[in-house]
C-alpha cells in the first residue's frame, strides 16, 4: 500500500494532474530519485500510456528551464533523452517520456566481465553526439573551473572528513588539506593537463542511462550540462556506482580529474550515509576504492590518502 503523500506534495499533485488532464492523483506513484529535489511520480494518461509527473521545489526554476532547453538540444544533436510531453514552470511541474525502470547499472549488474566492458563501450559512445550540442546549450551553466572543483572539495572536507563540524580538522591538517585540495583543483581543471573543454553531462554514471524498450540508452538527470574536461564523464561513468565492476583503467585518464571527481563524490555519499539513506554505501564504498587504487604512489595527490576514511 502507498503511503500518503505530504500534504503540500498532495495539493501540487492534484494541481498538476489537473493541469495536464491526468488521473486523479491518489493513482500516482512515486518513483526513487536520487540526490536532487525533484520529485517523480509515475502515472496512466488517459489513453493508458505510462507517463512520468516531474514536481520541482519551486515554480519557475532555473533547473527546469535548463532541463527543457538541453534536452531539446541534446535531442538534436542525437542524443536519446525524455520527450518533454508538457510544461508548466509556473507551477514547477512538467510531463515527461516514462522510460522504464531499466538502467545501466542494473545491466551492469547481471552482466559478466566482457559483457560489462562492451555496456560500457556502448555508454561511453554517446559522448561523442552529447559534444556536439550547441556552445549556447552548454553554456547555460558555468564551466568547470578550479574555483567550482574547489568547492566540491570543500563539500567532501564537511561531510566525508569534518562529519558535518563533528570532528574538525585540527589546524595542521586543515593546512595540509587546503593545499592539496587546492592543487588537485587547479590541475583537474587545467586545459594544458587535461584537454580542451567540451560540453559535460556532469553525472554521466550508469544509474543516469535507461535502457529503453526499443533497445536504445537514454540519457536522463541532463540539465546541469557544462564545459569540462575531456575525460570527466567518462571517468565518471567507468569508476563510479555499478561502472566500477568492470575492470579499470585509470592510467588512460587524467589522474587529477578522476581523483577529484572520485573525491567530490565521496563526499556527497557520506552526506548521504549521514542521513540514513543506506544504499548508498556501495558507492561509497566504491569511490573510497578508486582513489586508493588510482592515487600515484608518490604522485603530487598521495598525501590525500591520509585523509582517507576507511
């Protein structure tokens, strides 16, 4: 049985189902996201089709015009994303494509060693449509810049090392971090390292990529797309979640930008860990693996594997 909705969730629900002439609300059902705060629900359109209600926090956001701007662009340049079937941004509410239930990771999963190699191969080929969208599309967010990647590790210091002010780094160490985490975000955003920038998709990991029932990967959670470099989605999508089952490469990658990406998202993990949401302790656990494997023995990034959590 459903649990109720909230009811400022419930109001907007019906408001939205009426709005685009669908089913009473009480027949939604909510869908799993991730760490954003949109809110999906899965609904019958009137002629019985499956359709996904997307509710933002707020009306007229900024996100939701950006969703609805690069989808459209990315759907141009070939990339296989969610129809956007209606929109309402005064509400924060949109109608979009309901893809299914199948993602990468759960291929990923089931998969065996070569098999998961070549689901990989066939994910990362869709990078090569996504970086033909237009520079206005992926110019709607600001770049990937040594500033931003600093702030993101200022993220992990909080959460990952700091348990949100629990236990403070004592001033020698705290030192010690800023300069690292100074230096690895200078390099992971450094064209001269790393490469030219090219339109990102930012989370371009296996839970983000839905099998659609035509065979096809679909590209979902799009609209934070930037600059940034060449190897930043795919170490994302190879060392991150269910990606990093298969078997590893790092030394084919940047090692500034799969530490720093390895890093920023261990942070957003433990956050949620601090939260009690539990599943996602494997991909802790699997960012915490990266960046012991992939960190040089001494290289310009070893020093931060004593900041580590076990």
């Amino acid at each position: 049985m459903t649990a109720p909705f909230p009811a400022e969730e419930s109001v907007r629900l019906t408001a939205a189902c009426s709005r685009f002439g669908l089913p009473a609300a009480g027949a939604a059902r909510p869908l799993a996201g991730d760490v954003g705060q949109r809110r999906y629900f899965r609904l019958e359109s009137k002629g019985g089709a499956p359709v996904v209600l997307v509710l933002y926090p707020a009306p007229s956001s900024p996100a939701q015009e950006r969703w609805a701007a690069i989808g459209k662009t990315l759907s141009e340049a070939g990339v296989r994303v969610p129809a956007l079937l209606d929109d309402d941004p005064a509400s924060g509410s949109a109608l979009v494509e309901d893809l299914g239930d199948r993602d990468l990771a759960e291929q990923l999963r089931g998969a065996d060693a070569g098999e998961r190699e070549r689901l990989l191969d066939e994910a990362e080929e869709i990078l090569t449509p996504l970086r033909r969208v237009a520079r206005s599309a992926a110019s709607l967010n600001p770049p990937f810049d040594a500033g931003f990647f600093g702030s993101e590790l200022a993220h992990t210091r909080r959460w990952a090392l700091e348990r949100d002010g629990r236990t403070p780094l004592p001033p020698d160490r705290s030192d010690l971090w800023e300069g690292l985490a100074l230096q690895l975000a200078r390099d992971a955003a450094d064209p001269a390292l790393g490469g030219d920038a090219v339109p990102t998709h930012r989370d371009f990991h296996a839970n983000n990529l839905m099998r659609t029932a035509d065979g096809a990967l679909a590209v979902i959670d799009f609209q934070d797309l930037r600059f940034g470099p060449p190897d930043y989605d795919p170490v994302s999508l190879r060392f991150e979640r269910a990606g990093s089952l298969a078997q590893a490469h790092g030394e084919s990658y940047s090692e500034a930008v799969l530490l720093q990406r390895a890093w920023k998202v261990l942070g957003t993990f433990e956050k949620m860990l601090s939260l009690e949401r539990e599943i996602y302790r494997p991909h802790r656990d699997a960012a915490v693996r990266a960046i012991r494997l992939w960190t040089r023995p001494g290289g310009p990034y070893s020093p931060l594997l004593t900041f580590l959590p076990g």
